[in-house]
C-alpha cells in the first residue's frame, strides 16, 4: 500500500484555464457568477483548486484568449499563487481567415499567419518557461473535391516542420487529433495515426496527445494508450467525458470504468510518475455547471482511477493471462475497479494536512462568495462562440 500511496503523491493533473471561463455550444455561451475576467483570475482560481486537491500544480494556457503584455509577469504570478503555467494551446480556428483552413489553407497568406501565430506561441513558451506546446487544428473539408486531401497533407507536414524546428532543446510539441467537427467530410488531423505519423516524421520532441473525447463511438482508447507508450510517442491526454461526440463533460462522468482502463494502461507502462513526461491535462467545458467544483470533481475522478488502477494485483493478472485463464484474468481488474478507493483517497489528502473531502472544503472556504463580490463587474472572460 504505500507504494501505491507514495505514486499517488507525487500524481499531477494539469487545469485547463479555459474551463474556468464562460462556455457553452454553438447555440449559446451561458454566463455565471463569479467568472474570471483575466487570465489572472483564472490562474487564481486554479490556484484555489491546486490548494484543496493538492495534486493540480500547473495550468494550461490557451492564446489569444490568454493574450497578455508580459508573459513572464504572467508566470511569476502564476508562482505566487502556489502553481506554474504549463502548456501553451494555440488557437487557430476563431478567424474569418481560417474559414477553409489555417495551415492547410490553399492560400498561402492564410497559412503564413497560421504558421506565424505557432511560431509566437514558442515565444511565449520562452517566456512562461513552459514545456508543451499544444497543437490542434480545426482544419478540414465539408465535400468531395473541395480541397486537394494529398496537398493538404503536405502543407501540413510543412507548417509542423517549421514550428518544430523552432523549439527549445526541452520544449515539445503535442499533436492532438479529431475525428470530425468542425469539418464533416474529412479532417486532416483526424485520428491518432495521423498524429503518430506526423510526430514519426517530425523527430524526438513531437508526440500524440489524446483528448478522451475525440474518438468514434466505442474506440478501444486503452489500445491506442498501449501503443503509443509502446514506441514513446505518448506525451499527453486531454482528460474529458463524452456520450456522443466532442461533449467535453467532466471526465470520469459518462464511463467511469473507460477511465480506469486508460489508466490501467498508464500504471502497466510505467508512466504515471511525472518524470515519465506524459501530461494528464483536463480539456473541458463546465456550461451548466458550477465551474470550480466541477474541476474539482474531476480531478477527484482521476485521482480515483488512477488508485484503482495501482491497486490492480500484477502478479496475479500476469499469472492468469499466461494460464489463458481468461475469466481469472477478468476478475482481477474488476477487483480492483470494483474497489471504494475514496477512504484510501481521503487518509492521502489528510497525510498531507489537506481537507478529505476537498469539496466540501471548498464550500465551506467562502471562495465562491468572494469572487462573485469582487468579480461583479467588468467582462467575463469566454471563449467567444
């Protein structure tokens, strides 16, 4: 057991800054109190979600929507508040100019300042002393013949090429994929082979990041786990839930037991310790729901899968898979997902002089209250759908 508390301890999740804005769907962006109006408040708030949870150090940022004057006063900021910034998101998807694509674009101009907007996130990753740089691309076609699929791939792999021979000598780059949404026809970073192969092509410092959300319906995303720790091109999850398509619901909410596979897979390959350097990121938008608790809960959700997951007996499932003894084999994950880890959990958090239940810490504080006094004017910040 105190292996598996000792790897809980030194577990990381990283925040979304975005999560803590307004969000909504296409039809709507719903309004709450209490929303930051800065990307100081933000971090602020992931701050106060790092001081009940105590496994939430670090924060992603998202440009433009995190568009500040001096990103070095950002990330000292950042430290006085007891967290680090950590990966920097690019936007290249919220532009007329994108319309048919950013740097897949059939117009050079258009690709030029998608590429050029990537190139200022390193800069800004100079700045933050961030890591990761995160890539996502919205690009793609809606019908047949609308665009060159080959050209497109070529462009792309040019784009990639010239931001990855910008970074640092410990900087990376995280290529994350889509099915569908917002192009229907074809995507042109649409599964995880793509990512892989691109990152193949690009060299050492360009990995796959996997938003759980990203997937056809009933995708094995264990496997592509499996695979990817395999040959070192795992370098991120965007840990959210979904029921139909790109939901972005609190991670652990819609399939709970998917989640624990994924990091069952994480803990058989040995790479759940931070020095492995895989990030365990939330991607999600809280559009009904109360933002701060919402974070909190799903950090608590992978916190929870991850206990599960090391309480997995490896001995025992080793023997059974090499028996063939198939329904043994079975059992002794079911065991250990069927397990209530939350008293295990909760001993954790008051070993270290944290709160058991770290949400009824957080309404107990009264930070809620004080940040929709202080924060009642002024405009909320939003990712402007």
């Amino acid at each position: 057991m105190t292996s598996v508390t000792d790897a809980l301890k030194r577990q990381e999740i990283e925040l979304p800054s975005w999560a803590f804005g307004n969000s909504g769907t296409r039809f709507k962006v719903f309004t709450q109190p209490g929303v930051p109006r800065s990307p100081e408040e933000k971090i602020a708030d992931a701050a106060a979600v790092h001081r009940f949870t105590g496994v939430a150090p670090s924060v992603a940022m998202h440009i433009p929507w995190d568009k500040v004057s001096d990103y070095a006063q950002l990330a000292a900021y950042a430290k006085e508040q007891g967290v680090r910034l950590g990966a920097i998101n690019s936007n290249v998807f919220q532009d007329d100019d994108y319309k048919l694509g950013s740097v897949t674009n059939p117009d050079p101009g258009v690709r030029r300042k998608a590429t050029d907007h990537l190139l200022e996130c390193v800069d800004i990753m100079d700045a933050t002393g961030s890591r990761d740089l995160k890539l996502w691309f919205s690009d793609g076609t809606n019908y047949p013949g609308q665009d060159d699929i080959q050209d497109r791939q070529e462009r792309l792999a040019a784009a990639l090429r010239e931001v990855y021979d910008r970074l640092g000598p410990e900087q990376r780059m995280l290529l994350e994929y889509k099915l569908f949404e917002p192009a229907f026809y074809t995507t042109d970073v649409p599964d995880w082979g793509t990512s892989y192969a691109h990152c193949l092509e690009l060299g050492p410092k360009a990995v796959v990041c996997i938003d759980t959300g990203h997937h056809a319906p009933g995708t094995n995303i264990e496997f592509i786990v499996a695979f990817l720790l395999r040959v070192k091109k795992l370098g991120a999850f965007d840990f959210n839930s979904r029921f139909y398509a790109d939901d972005d619901l609190m991670v652990g909410a819609a399939d709970p037991f998917q989640l624990f596979r994924i990091m069952n897979e994480i803990v058989r390959g040995d790479a759940l310790d931070p020095d492995r350097g895989i990030a365990f990121m939330l991607d999600q938008c809280h559009n009904i729901e109360v933002k701060i608790p919402a974070i909190i809960r799903s950090v608590m959700n992978v916190q929870e899968a991850t206990a599960k997951a090391l309480l997995v007996d490896r001995d025992a499932l080793k023997r059974a898979q090499l028996e063939g003894d198939v329904l043994e084999a079975n059992a002794v994950l079911m065991d250990a997902y069927n397990t209530d880890v939350r008293p295990l959990l909760a001993e954790l958090r008051e070993s270290q002089g944290l709160d058991p239940n770290p949400l009824a810490a957080y309404k107990r504080s009264g930070y809620f209250e004080q940040i929709v006094a202080e924060r009642a004017d002024g405009q909320q910040a939003g990712w402007g759908a």
